[in-house]
C-alpha cells in the first residue's frame, strides 16, 4: 500500500520535524525573495507567458494603476462585476 494513501491519523505529528521543515522552508523563502528583490523587475520573467499574462490584464484593466493598490477601488461594485 502506497504511504500517502494511508489515512491521516496513522500518522504523528514529531514537533522537531515539523520545525525543522518550517525553518528550512524560511530560508528558501528568504533565498528567493533576495533573488526576485535583486532583479530589475522589467527584466524579471516568472514564466514563459508573463508577457500575455500582462497583455490580457491591461486589456481588462487598462486604467488599474499596480504601483499602490487601492483596496476600496478593487471592491467597488462596477470592478467586482467585471472579474
């Protein structure tokens, strides 16, 4: 039997594993953050379909500005109605 089709509750949480994993998980966290921060980020490429990724919210979004984000503006009734 495959162990992940195993039901949960054969399993023990080992609170030294769990911390272990959550302070290594952190640290890629960080390496990352660094990585993407150090990047000019008209440079930066996440994926191969960024840019129609963009494209295709510019199109829905044309007047949107990124730089702050304005919580009020993208709950308002008119914006909500079109995502």
């Amino acid at each position: 039997m495959d162990v992940l089709s195993r039901p949960a509750e054969e399993f023990e949480n080992v609170q030294t594993l769990e911390t272990m994993w959550a302070m290594k998980a952190f640290e890629h966290a960080e390496i990352y953050f660094n990585i993407l921060c150090s990047v000019d980020p008209r440079l930066l490429k996440l994926t191969p379909v960024d840019d129609t990724i963009y494209k295709i919210f510019r199109e829905e979004f044309p007047t949107l500005d990124v730089r702050v984000i304005n919580e009020d503006e993208l709950k308002c009734t008119k914006v909500m109605e079109h995502y």
